[in-house]
C-alpha cells in the first residue's frame, strides 16, 4: 500500500490510498481510498504506518531539561555496598549514615569542602540515590559528630564485654 497523489487539470490534486500488484509483466494498482479531504498531519501519520516508521520521533516526544551524571556514582556506591563501607558507618540506615556516605562519595568523585559537597552533590544524582534532600555543611558536621559518639559507645560496649570473658 502506498499514498498517490494524482494531478487533476483545473482543480487540487487528488490524494489516494492505493495498492500494487503485478500480473505477469504489468503492474495492476487498485485505489483503496479517497484521502483528499484528510489533513496534511493525517496524511503524514499514514505515511510513516505505511513505511513501518515510528509515528512520534523521541526527539518530538521528549524534551529533556536536564541531564545529569549518574554512571560514575552508580558504580562507587556499588563499590562501598561491596566493601560493607555502610555497615561500617552504622548498623542500621539512617539520616546521618547516609549523609557521611555521601560526604565519602562526594569526596572521592569530586574532592572538596564540606560546603562545596553539599552544592556538587546535586550536580549529580548522588542526593537523589541517598535522599538527602537539601542538607547544609552544620547537617554535615552534626551527622559526622553523631555516627563518631554512636561508635565510641559501640566500641566501649565491645571492650566491656571482652574484658569479662
């Protein structure tokens, strides 16, 4: 099947839908379709059914706003899950585990300040991965200053136990 438009003399071209076919040595067409009064967006639609193309193209369907990196963190969080770097930092997720994770992370894909991590961490999806939200460099220090205390107190109970066996 295809889309033929005929010239007519004194009036618009006539637009048909038509198949083809041969018989021996001639081509036989038979007309399907009158596709004259269709809109010339209709008719483009038909065209690409009729050529087994897409009829949106991901360019048109699409609009990216942004585009962030995200392989590079993917596979260092993949590289501290494997190490058991969380399990080091706290038995048990939370708050201010993720957020020195993230301050390791940050620290190994882009070295900087405690300030400049919070404000680069949401160049990538690091924040998004860990869901840290908007956290300042105080939510920094306090998470950093409370994983430290929990594990002094881990460390005390672990000493008191081993010294009564």
């Amino acid at each position: 099947m295809y889309i033929e438009i005929v010239p007519n003399r004194n009036s618009c071209p006539a637009i048909l839908l038509r198949e083809g076919w041969r018989e021996g040595k001639r081509v036989r067409k038979r007309t399907l379709a009158n596709l004259t009064d269709w809109p010339s967006t209709k008719l483009e639609a038909l065209r690409r059914v009729l050529r087994n193309e897409p009829l949106v193209r991901p360019d048109e369907a699409f609009r990216i706003e942004r585009s962030r990196p995200h392989g590079h963190i993917e596979a260092v969080l993949e590289c501290t899950h494997r190490l058991g770097l969380e399990r080091l930092l706290s038995a048990k997720r939370c708050r201010e585990r993720d957020l020195v994770l993230a301050m390791v992370i940050e620290r190994l894909v882009h070295p900087a300040s405690k300030l400049a991590t919070t404000r680069l961490w949401h160049t990538t999806t690091l924040a998004e991965e860990l869901t840290l939200g908007n956290a300042d460099e105080d939510e920094l220090y306090s998470a950093r200053r409370a994983l430290r205390k929990n594990s002094r107190r881990a460390t005390c109970a672990r000493e008191r136990r081993c010294s009564t066996t």
